[in-house]
C-alpha cells in the first residue's frame, strides 16, 4: 500500500505548488549532531542560544518526536525576477534579501504543508499521524533535505539542485507512516568556489563551514548589539539579509521560476530609499512591515542596519537623514548613527 501511496504523496506535493519532494529516515543523517556540536564549540553560532539549548533535538531528528518513520522534505521556489546584486550598485538605497522583500515565507509555506498533511492522513487512514515544520523548530532541515535526494548542501552550506538552483524554502512533514525513502542527493559543486569568493565578510573558514559571526545575514538580522567596526564596511547598503552567496552559484541557470505572487518583490522593498527608512518611526517601522520576516527583528536593530548603510554611503547629504538617529534612546542605534556621521564627514 505505502507504495503506491508514496508516488501519490510526491505528485499531490507538486499539485499543491511544491517545486520538488523527497523522503528519508528521521535518523539517516548519522554524523549531525557531531557536526553540530563542533559548529557550536567553534562559536560560530554567536549569539544564537537557542542551537546549544536545543542542540539533543536539532543533532538527532529521531529524538524531536520518537514515533517517527518517515521525513516528507519538500522544497518552494523563491527565484528572484531581478538580479538581486543590481541595487548593491546604488549605495542611497537599500538592499534587502530576496526572501523577505514580500510577505513572510513561513506562513505561506505552512499553509501548503498542512494543506498536503490533511491529504496524506485522508489517503492513508486516519490513524496516522503528522507534524509539520518551517524552519522554527529544531529540525535541520538542510541535511535531512540532502538525505531525501532534494539536492545537497553546496561549499556555502545552503541547499542546491541541479534543477533548481538554489534559490528555494524548504519545509519538512514528519509522519508515523513507514515510506520508502529516496535516494540522498550527490555532491555537484567540483571545484567551483564562486560562492565562498562571493562573500563580502570572509564567511566561510573553509568550504562547506560558516562562521555565522561574519555572516552579513546573521549580523544584520540575528545579531542584537552593535556589529565589529571592522566588519560594517563590509555590509555596504545591505540592511536586511544577503544574498551574495546565493546569486554567485552556477547552478542558479537551471532555478525556476516562482510560482507564488508573494514572492515576488514589494516595489517598495526591491530597493528603498535609505533617507526614507530612517525617518521610519515605530508606528511606521510596523504598519510598513506589516506581514513581512523584517517586522520580527525590530525599528531599532533595523535602523541601526539602516545607519551602517548611510555610513558606507559615501554620500554626504544622507547625513541630515542620520542625524536625528544619533539621539536616539537606544544606545546601539545611537552609536551606530554616530559612526555613520563620523564617516560621512
């Protein structure tokens, strides 16, 4: 029976909008929770607390819920329309990750896997069972996608396929049904290195690792206190995420095209006007971000990523934008529009 359910399961996956679907073992990527521990003990994670206090889950899929037999990993195509690189040559607007440049992917993304979880228990018996992920519980979902044959984890750590790219989410299915798994994905990045000599901070201390503490994406978004004044010369305009890394791989001449309109680019997040987001007040800073990844982070980290982009401007007229900012009450944000003023002068 799991059989020809498994096949019905992948092809309902695509007619709900799933670019791709794969299936492994909860405890088919053996070696992970060492390589998790050794990511941890280096402190690449910086601030992220959370990987350390859950790290029994996160290093072991079969311990977040034991009565798991099978891993349903589906992926959803986010390809940009634009080539996200082209506003990092316009240093008074700012540069916001493709991701988050609409609505927030994992609501979206829920929906379509519950949508697909319903199905499987009305085809299989409602004596199974399911539960659901979109990167916000301990589940590392990059591996467990490699293992179900999606693609495999490039030299920059991210999930990419031969069919897609990578520019793709990725949500997980964990059922009690016992299905035939896929095959795991091969290794298909050779020699390149385009990726590791794409980032701007020297991310990468060797292929297939990351330091998170140099990564533009956690410092911008992760990361609460003020960046390492070595490093905000390197953020350029980028005030939400970076996608450097992503948009260098060869890979991406295969990527498709994104099917879900709320992926595509809000006109006012493809490259706002810097002056405009720092006169951004909370009231603002929220109704703008209503919906959106970027609302989860805050006005005053926002902004203080706002500041480090106007400091790297090089362009003195930004400076009455900054200024009021430099009087804020939050000593980050207010030191970080200092620091912008002292370079703009």
């Amino acid at each position: 029976m799991t059989s020809g359910l498994r096949q019905k399961l992948l092809d309902q996956a695509r007619a709900e909008g799933f670019a791709k679907a794969g299936i492994t073992r909860p405890d088919a990527v053996p070696g992970l929770a060492g390589r998790l521990a050794q990511f941890v003990d280096n402190g690449w994670h910086g601030d992220m607390g959370w990987m350390a206090e859950r790290m029994h889950w996160r290093g072991d899929p079969a311990a977040l819920w034991p009565e798991a037999r099978s891993v349903i990993m589906l992926a959803e195509v986010y390809s940009p329309e634009h080539d996200p690189r082209e506003v990092l040559r316009h240093p008074d607007k700012g540069a916001i990750s493709v991701y988050a440049q609409n609505r927030d992917y994992h609501d979206t993304v829920k929906k379509r896997l519950k949508r697909l979880g319903r199905w499987l228990i009305d085809a299989a018996g409602a004596e199974t069972e399911i539960k659901v992920f979109v990167d916000t519980a301990p589940v590392m979902e990059k591996p467990l996608a490699a293992a179900a044959g999606l693609g495999w984890q490039g030299k920059h750590t991210n999930l990419l396929a031969r069919d897609l790219g990578n520019w793709f989410f990725l949500g997980a299915i964990f059922t009690t049904l016992d299905l035939e798994p896929d095959a795991p994905g091969a290794d298909h990045c050779g020699a390149c290195t385009s990726c590791l000599d794409a980032c701007p901070t020297r991310a990468f201390p060797a292929p297939y690792q990351l330091d998170a503490r140099r990564c533009i994406s956690y410092l911008t978004i992760e990361h609460k206190g003020p960046v390492d004044e070595a490093l905000r010369p390197a953020l350029g305009n980028r005030i939400y995420g970076c996608d450097d890394c992503l948009a260098a791989c060869p890979w991406n001449k295969f990527a498709q095209v994104a099917s879900e309109v709320r992926y595509l680019a809000r006109d006012d997040l493809a490259a706002p006007d810097l002056a405009a987001l720092a006169a951004l007040d909370d009231a603002g800073f929220r109704a703008k971000f209503s919906g959106s990844p970027i609302k989860r982070i805050g006005r005053v980290r926002f902004l203080r990523n706002v500041a480090y982009a106007i400091g790297n401007s090089g362009d003195p007229k930004l400076s009455e934008a900054v200024r009021p900012l430099a009087a804020d009450p939050d000593p980050v944000l207010a030191e970080a529009a200092r620091w912008a003023l002292a370079r703009l002068a």
